[in-house]
C-alpha cells in the first residue's frame, strides 16, 4: 500500500499532503496493551493444553463434556479436539486483530472491498499471528495509508455516478451530479445501495467539514423525505452538498465548489492524468455571496436521537413523542432545538400545538438551527402580540402583511388571508405545519424590491423587525413603500426611538413602553402606529 502512494505524481502530491492534513496523529500506545493483554491469554492457553495433554488419562475430562454438553449440541467433543491448540491459537490471533483494527477507526475510512477483506480474514481467522513487530508494521502501514484508502472510497463514488446524464462529468466531480435507481418508483422503496452511495459521499464530506459522519440509515431518512416533496432542494449538512428526488426515482446531488475541487484533488491521485488541473484546484470564479445565519453545525449524536423521534396527535389535537435519552449534553441540545421549533416540554414528553415531524426532518438532515442572534429571532409574547393587533384595527378591506413571521405569534391573530414573509426557511416549514398558506420564503428587504415591481400594496402592515444594529430602521423603510394609501404600520419597536420621526410623512403614535418582555435580552419596547394621511 504504501508502493502506491510513492507512485503518485507531483501534482497530486500537492492532493495527498491536503488529505494528510485531514488526519490527526495516531497514538500507537494502545498496540503495547493489547499485546500485554495477548501474551497473557496467550500463556493461559499453553499451560492449559499442556496440563491436559499430560494427564494419564482424559477418561475424566469426558464425563465433565458429557455431562454439561448442551442437549441441542451437535457432534462428539473430546478433550483431544477440545484442547487443539492450533486453531484456538488462530481465535485469539483474529481476536485480538479485530480489537486492534477497531481502536484505529480505520475500518471507517477503507472502501468496502478491503474492509470486507479484513473482515473475512478475521471471520475465517487467517490473520497473521498477533506479535508486536507484525502487529506494529501493519498498523503503522494501515495508518500511513489513510489517503489512499479515502481516495479509492472517492474514486467508489465517482465510478458509481450514472453515465447518461451529461451533468456527470467524465473527467471528474462536477458542482451537480444524478444517481439514478435511488427510489424504485413502482414501489416507492429506497435502494439499499444507492443510500450507500449517499452515505458515503457524506462520510467523505463529513471529514471536509469536521464532523462526525452520518450514521448509515440517515441515508435512507434523507431520500425518504426529499421524495415526499419531489423536486424540491433540501440543504444538507450545513450547505456542504443538497438533494433532491424525482418521482422515476433520480436523485440530483449538488455539492458546493469547495468541496468538489477536494474530491477531484483527491480522485487525481489516482487518476493523474483524468482529472484537469482547473477542477482540483479553488474555483477563482466569484460565488455567489451567501451570508451564513447559522450558529453551528449540530453534532451528529444529536442528530440521530433527534431522527428518531416521531410524532403523533392525541385526542386534544397535541402532537407529542417521549424524550429517552439519557446523556446530558445530548439531552440539553435535543431540548434547545425542540424549544426553538416551537415545542413544549414537560418532564420527558414533548409536544407541539402543530405537526413538527417535517421540521424536524429538515433539522436532522440539514445539521443546522436558525441562530436567535444571526436572524434577531425572538418570538413575540403572546400578550404583546395581542396588544399589537388590538392598537393595529386590522382593516379586512385590504390586504395584511407581517415581514418576519417567526413561528406566527403574530400572524395566528392576523386575517387568514395574510402574506407572511419569513427569512428562515425552517421558520417557513413551522408556519405551514400550523396550516398558514401564504408564507414566502425571503429576506423582507428582497421582498420589498421584488413587490415594489407590481401593483400589490398593503393596508394593514404589522410588525416585529429585527432590532440590531438599527436593522429596524431599514425594515421600516421598506413596510412603508409597500404602505397603501390610507393603510397602517403597527410595529414593535425598542424604546429607545420614543419622541423621534421615525417616518416622515406618515402620522405616527407610541404605545407604552412594555418591560421585560423578551427573556435574556433586557430590552424594554414600544409599539408605534405610522398612518397614511391619504
């Protein structure tokens, strides 16, 4: 193995020394005490065969099979083949190989072909023997050989693309890739092998970002809700690649430039000669500018208990599941993200006033929740949202606005008719769950350039901006161009603008202020009216 890495060109050496990087130093430390562990057993088993082996007679021994052989058992055992040393030798010698291999973690790296190999050797127990030079020359050979091993695993996903679609590249990983057969679409079931694929190219993904990789049924969850929506993109693994499934059963891969040149930096080195030298290297083309509102990924512990829960309506229209979980800190991040998708604990029962499972699926497969300090996201107390309504005389003769939706504390006051604007689309997934129709998915500054375009304005325009950095200021501005002749904005606002014109030419008033009404921020408020004078 390590002749083949010594074979690769210069320019893919550039490929294996990124690789390597990937890797942490490998503590050999363990190799002594398993050895220690070996000899001890080891010695065991050689006195024992030799103290029967001596005994005059194993007339003795027979009676003691015999009598305590298992009444299903099959087959005569005498002492003579019991005590055959030679193949218990061999046992422990597979034994111990197979604790060694799962103490480097690197049954997780290899392609399946050689793991499968490793594993029928041990299953048959043809291992070498499990001394300390062997056992030493082979680990540090196995450990050296870490970006070969995750370069064939590249090299599996690449050769599993589907040839007939030109957006699969010839020559190498491209930003969209299509595999097909991944739902059979008579049936409507996944297949076992091409989630495989999936879940690889996550695992390889996992180790760009610094995670842990996926477990491998979250392949098969991740198909099974992007086919509920067909056609639609779901983000994974905090934008590092996104999926979407047709009905025929195709599935479309993205994944983001910073990944791909990695994956055909890593193909090149064993294909030198295939992969063009523009596509494994940084893309110089400006992206598109994305801000991320995110606050980090979720572990992948987290995620898996959170894939599992599944919730169902009782007889009060409640939708609940129980939390099992019993580890601390898994416990306290499951418990953070069900608070801020809007659900209710009470000892180990969870539950939602609408139906989060969809919400919940996006979470687990997309390893991300909004960030309250990122979005400015903090849900309006019911009773402030009712005082907001009250002093904002909804008018039923046109139509109603709310900028920032959040989880509808304000829109489920609002006619039922109401465009809701919400930058989170997780935020978005939680106002339909509730059965809200008109949600767009949006920042409302986009929203007011896009609308500005039409005809459409808004008589009743109620509102709680995002306060930071006088942010309130520009989603002021733009309810106001978006403002019908004769039409209301009812805004919450910190307490801090009292006395000041905030929109000249509309006729304002202030209401309050209210205190202490956002919990962990200190911020004391005031809802203002801006009317239109016609």
């Amino acid at each position: 193995m390590l002749n083949q890495l010594a074979t690769i060109s210069h320019e893919s050496s550039e490929a294996l020394s990124l690789v390597e990087e990937m890797f942490p130093p490998t503590d050999y430390d363990f190799i002594e005490v398993l050895i220690s562990e070996y000899e001890t057993l080891k010695h065991q088993m050689l006195s024992l065969a030799n103290f029967v082996k001596k005994m005059d007679s194993q007339a003795a021994i027979s009676h003691f099979i015999e009598a305590n052989r298992d009444e299903y058992a099959r087959g005569i055992f005498s002492p003579e083949r019991l005590f055959n040393l030679p193949p218990a030798l061999k046992s422990l010698d597979a034994k111990f190989w197979q604790s060694a291999m799962n103490k480097t973690g690197i049954y997780d790296l290899m392609p399946e072909s050689r793991r499968e190999g490793w594993r029928k050797s041990i299953d048959d127990r043809q291992t070498p023997e499990f001394t300390e030079q062997i056992v030493r020359m082979t680990i540090e050979d196995l450990m050296a050989s870490r970006p070969l091993f995750l370069a064939e695993r590249v090299d599996y996903l690449f050769k599993n693309l589907s040839r007939n679609h030109k957006t699969n590249k010839a020559f190498g990983f491209s930003a969209r890739m299509i595999l097909e057969y991944v739902v059979d679409p008579k049936w409507g079931t996944t297949s076992y092998t091409r989630c495989g694929i999936i879940h690889d190219l996550r695992s390889v993904i996992s180790m760009f970002i610094g995670r842990e990789p996926p477990t491998y049924g979250m392949a098969d969850v991740l198909v099974s809700t992007a086919r509920k929506s067909t056609g639609e993109w779901f983000d994974v693994d905090g934008g590092a690649m996104r999926i979407r499934v047709y009905k025929k059963g195709t599935a479309h891969i993205e994944i983001h430039p910073d990944i791909a040149w990695r994956l055909n930096a890593i193909l090149a080195m064993l294909h030198p000669n295939l992969i063009p030298s523009e596509l494994r290297t940084p893309t110089k083309r400006k992206l598109k500018k994305t801000h991320n509102l995110f606050s980090h990924l979720i572990p992948t512990a987290v995620l898996d208990e959170l894939a599992k829960l599944r919730f169902i309506q009782n007889r009060e229209g409640m939708y609940f599941d129980i939390l099992r979980i019993e580890g601390k800190s898994i416990r306290q991040s499951l418990e953070d993200i069900i608070i801020q998708l809007g659900g209710t604990l009470t000892n180990n029962t969870v539950s939602f006033s609408f139906n989060p499972n969809d919400a919940i699926n996006e979470v687990a497969l997309s390893g991300l929740i909004p960030s309250y300090r990122s979005y400015q996201f903090y849900p309006t107390p019911a009773d402030l949202a009712a005082e907001c309504v009250r002093i904002a005389e909804i008018d039923p003769s046109g139509k109603t606005l709310e900028p920032s939706a959040g989880h509808g504390a304000l829109a489920q006051l609002l006619p039922d008719d109401a465009d809701l604007v919400e930058i989170s689309e997780l935020h978005c997934l939680v106002l339909k769950s509730k059965g809200f129709k008109n949600v767009l998915a949006m920042d409302f500054l986009e929203f007011e350039k896009k609308t500005l375009s039409t005809s459409v304005r808004y008589r009743n325009i109620v509102m709680n901006p995002p306060f930071s950095e006088g942010r309130y200021m520009s989603h002021l501005q733009a309810a106001a161009s978006l403002l019908a002749p004769g039409g209301r904005i009812t805004a919450i606002l910190p307490s801090s603008v009292q006395g000041k014109n905030l929109l000249p030419g509309l006729v304002h008033k202030t209401h309050g202020p209210y205190t202490n009404q956002f919990a962990n921020t200190g911020i004391d408020v005031v809802i203002m009216t801006f009317d239109d004078p016609i």
